[in-house]
C-alpha cells in the first residue's frame, strides 16, 4: 500500500512540473512577440510575409520562355556508282576517265543527318521575332579519308524580325541565298549543284517587302548584302578573295504569282540576279586583280493539280563556284601560267522537275539539269558540261520513317579527252522528327 501511494506522488510531482514549464514557454513567447512586436516591427511583417506566402520570388523555369522546337531527321545513305564520282557520298559530276575507266564505287554515309531548332519569340502586336539554326555533318575534312566520323557543318543560323501589318521582315545571320530559291526534290544530298541548280548558304542581311497592288496583283521585293565568299590566297595563304575585295556582295529578288492557264493554279515566277566581285592577290609582291561574280536567274513553280506539280530554274553568269554554278569552278587560275589564267568562267544552265503523288503519299520525282561552262575559260582538262537525269521515289514505311530510292544517269564533259559517264544507285532509309 505504501509503495502505491508513494508510486502516485512521484507522477503528481512529475504532471507539477510539466504544467510548470508549458506555462513558462508560452509566457516566453508571448513576450517575444510583444517585444519584437514593439522593437522591431519591420522584421515582424517580413515574418508575416513570410507565413502568408507573400513576397517569395517564383521559381524560374529551367527552360526559356521562348517557344522553342527541335526538329530534323536521320538519314543513312547507301549508293552504288559504276564511275568515280565526286566525292562519292554524294555525286558532283563524274571524274575524269582519261587514265581511269569505269572505276566503280560503293559508298554508305549518314552524315546527311540533320538537326535544328526553330525558335519562336513572344513579340508584341507590331513586331513578331523569330529564329532558327539547323547543322549536318557534311563539314569539312581535314583528314581526308576517315568517312565513319561526321563533321558539323552549320547550315543556317539567323535571326527574322517581322512587322505582319507592314508586310515587311529583316532576317540577320546564314541561310540561303535570294536567288534561285527553287530546288528539285533528290536523294542526293547536292540537288542539282554543279548541273544547274544555281545558289547555296552564307551570310547575309535580308529585307523582304510584299506589294499588294489593287488587289488583284502582288509582287515580292527581296534585296540583301551577303558575304562574298572567295579562295585563299595562292600567295600569302591567309586572304580570301572575297573579304579582300572590301565589298559585300548584293543580291535581289521579285516574284509574283499569276494566273497564266485557266483552269490550273496560278503560277509563281522570280527574276532574280547577283553581282560582287573578288580581289586575287596576283604576285607576292603586293599586286593584285579584280574579278567579277554575276548572275541573272528564273525561276517557274507550277501546281497542275493537288497530286502534280512542275518546277524548274535557268541561270547565266561568271565566276559562279560560290554559287554552285560552273561545274565548281570560278576563277582559272595559273598553275602554271596557261592561256586562260585569271579568267571568269562564264556558264549557262537550269533544271526542270516533276513531283507527283502516286498512291498512299508514295511520291515521285523525275528531273533533268545542266550546267554548260564556256570552254574559252577553262583550261585543258577542266570540266566543260555536267548534266544528270534523275527518277526517284519516297516511300512511308512507318509513321516518320521513309525509304528513298534514286536512279540518276551522269555525263561529265571534259577540256580535252576524259569525258565520262556514271549510272547511280542510292537508297536510303528517313527518320523525321
């Protein structure tokens, strides 16, 4: 009995102090609150603050705020020629079969491959900002030889501001030239360059302004100052011809679109045309000589019917390398001295190409391009003519995946003997995204 009367007293003594320290914490914090209440009531609404919520910055987003999309597709490549072609990969024109007859090729690539990013700004009610930068891994090699590794070629990268109540946009940065928009739809990765199809990337400063005139007719104005891109120096090795000059290269544009058959869409048609120049150190003593580059250009877009449509383009210049024209070649050049050194290459040629759909979005192209140097400029053993006739096919064999095949016949006319031909096998298997 006593053990349970002592038992009882040690928990009342214990409750006593427990109520004794409860009363003493609040009566603490009720003083600290008074206190900081009184002394420092600035910091009392920053806790207030705090306990609400107010005040506290939002997270920010570890994405921009731009809408940004990826997009692009993987691309392998497989092709078979029964002549060497330049570079293989991917055909130029046929080289020289002089020395060398039917030496034929395979070649399996996936540096077509493609990857870019379209970004779209915020903008406001009057400006609307845009961009957009896209890579292949067709740049330059340096080793020469080693075709399992890619190398980043940037292809477009620019800014475009664009005021839509004006009609009127401005676009800073590379993508492709002004002239000759057009290109025939190939599995070839070169599209018709060095047989016909005039015009390629660089950097440039473009204005474009729509004329809406009465309504019933509209013209597009295209104008830009592009870099003028030359070759280095044989001398010091360091100058390109085309920053040498001093001088950006001006382009221009107009097209419309008309109404030229009854009964058939309107037809869009451009006239467009280039000229710079470049500036080639001559000797290592400080002289030098001027070189024009020029061009005047068509190019026809047709629709026949939803499942039909025909295309093409014509070009006359010099001095057109830069710009895929003249087979590749620009400027001849003495090496050694020869009749034509330090010479325009003039050349004239175009393209024309059918896409129609066939059944279940099977498309189909066929197309014929050349490129025709004038002789007179080029030297013994330089190309003259380069002309390809192509049939190919695109074919959905899942959802953004297809397969492409390409049969094109080649003939390279050469300055003398080596004219060849080349019959192209290519396939390859799409995947867009």
């Amino acid at each position: 009995m006593e053990n349970i009367l002592g038992a009882q007293a040690v928990k009342k003594t214990i409750m006593l102090i427990v109520v004794t320290l409860v009363l003493a914490i609040c009566a603490a914090g009720a003083a600290g609150q008074s206190v900081l209440s009184d002394e420092n009531p600035e910091l009392r609404q920053e806790v207030e603050k705090l306990e609400k919520g107010e005040g506290a910055q939002a997270p920010k987003p570890i994405m921009s705020n731009l809408d940004i999309q990826l997009y692009g597709f993987l691309k392998f490549d497989a092709a078979y020629d029964t002549s060497r072609t330049d570079d293989g990969n991917f055909a130029k024109w046929v080289e020289s079969e002089e020395f060398n007859d039917d030496d034929d090729q395979f070649n399996m690539t996936a540096n077509q491959s493609r990857f870019g990013i379209k970004i779209a700004g915020i903008g406001d009610d009057e400006i609307k900002t845009s961009g957009l930068a896209e890579v292949d891994f067709y740049g330059l090699d340096f080793d020469y030889g080693r075709q399992n590794e890619g190398y980043l070629m940037m292809r477009h990268a620019y800014l475009k501001l664009d005021w839509p109540d004006d009609d009127f946009s401005i676009i800073a940065g590379q993508t492709s030239d002004v002239i000759s928009p057009l290109s025939p739809t190939t599995v070839n990765y070169t599209i018709g360059w060095y047989t016909g199809n005039l015009g390629y990337r660089r950097p440039q400063v473009r204005v474009t302004k729509l004329l809406d005139l009465d309504g019933d007719m509209d013209f597009t104005l295209e104008g830009a100052l592009t870099r003028t891109i030359g070759r280095i120096s044989q001398w010091s090795g360091i100058h390109d011809s085309g920053e040498d000059y001093g001088k950006p290269t001006v382009q221009g544009r107009v097209s419309t679109t008309i109404s030229v058959i009854p009964k058939i869409p309107a037809t869009a048609i451009g006239v467009s045309a280039h000229y710079g120049k470049e500036e080639y150190d001559t000797s290592p003593f400080g002289q030098d000589e001027e070189f024009r580059s020029w061009s005047l250009n068509v190019d026809v877009y047709q629709p026949i019917h939803s499942w039909l449509t025909i295309k093409g383009e014509l070009f006359t210049g010099e001095n057109l390398d830069a710009y895929m024209g003249g087979i590749g070649q620009g400027v001849t050049l003495p090496f050694p001295i020869t009749p034509n050194s330090y010479d325009e290459v003039g050349s004239a040629g175009g393209w024309v190409a059918a896409s129609f759909e066939a059944w279940k979005s099977c498309n189909f192209n066929v197309g014929v391009a050349m490129d025709d140097v004038d002789s007179g400029d080029v030297d013994d053993g330089d190309r003259t003519l380069n002309r390809s006739v192509f049939a190919n096919m695109f074919y959905p064999l899942a959802k953004n995946v297809d397969w492409a095949v390409e049969l094109s016949k080649w003939r390279t006319e050469y300055r003398g003997p080596g004219d060849a031909e080349s019959f192209r096998i290519q396939t390859a298997l799409i995947y867009k995204f």
